[in-house]
C-alpha cells in the first residue's frame, strides 16, 4: 500500500503530465508558431516523456517538478507556484531563439 505523500506525489505528477500534455495539444489546435514557444514546448515534451537525453534542459524541468511535488503537496498551491518556473522558462526559451537567430 502506498502512503498518502507516495499517492499525494502520484496524483500531482498525474494532474502535471495532463496539463503538459494538454500544452501540446493547445499549440497544435491554435497552430501557434511562436519560436520560444515551441522551443519550450520542446523541453516540456522531453520531460514529460521521460526521454530527457532529447532535450539538455529536461532532466532540469523534471527534477524541478518533482521537488515542487514533494515541497507542495497541496495540487492547488503546487500548480500556482510552478506557474514562475514556467515563466521563467519561457523568458529563457525567448532568450535561446533570439541567440540562436543572431
């Protein structure tokens, strides 16, 4: 039987990976093209997969989601915290495009 932190973790990590997946999907459906957009889109793929030699910064996003999980294990409070994360993530996405253009 799993303890209620091991199940707490299960169900946020559960609740994240639909919301990730659903990032995906959002991008697809609105034919978004933003550049640093789909750079995250990307990284928040390869985390979310499990294939975290696709992308350098996966294992960095993944490990970073587990912490939050384990940190905050009220789903509510954990989601509304990692919003900044994510937000700085893209800001950083903007960064490596505009680089990576020049």
């Amino acid at each position: 039987m799993r303890s209620r932190t091991t199940m707490a973790s299960f169900k946020m990590r559960r609740r994240i990976l639909i919301a990730k997946r659903s990032f995906r999907i959002i991008i697809r459906y609105y034919e978004l093209t933003d550049k640093a957009l789909l750079r995250m889109a990307r990284i928040i793929n390869a985390a979310d997969t499990n294939r975290l030699d696709a992308d350098s910064l996966a294992a960095g996003l993944e490990a970073i989601a587990v912490g939050y999980s384990l940190r905050f294990p009220d789903d509510q409070e954990n989601i509304e915290r990692q919003l900044e994360v994510y937000d700085a993530l893209y800001a950083w996405c903007r960064l490596d495009v505009a680089r990576s253009e020049s």
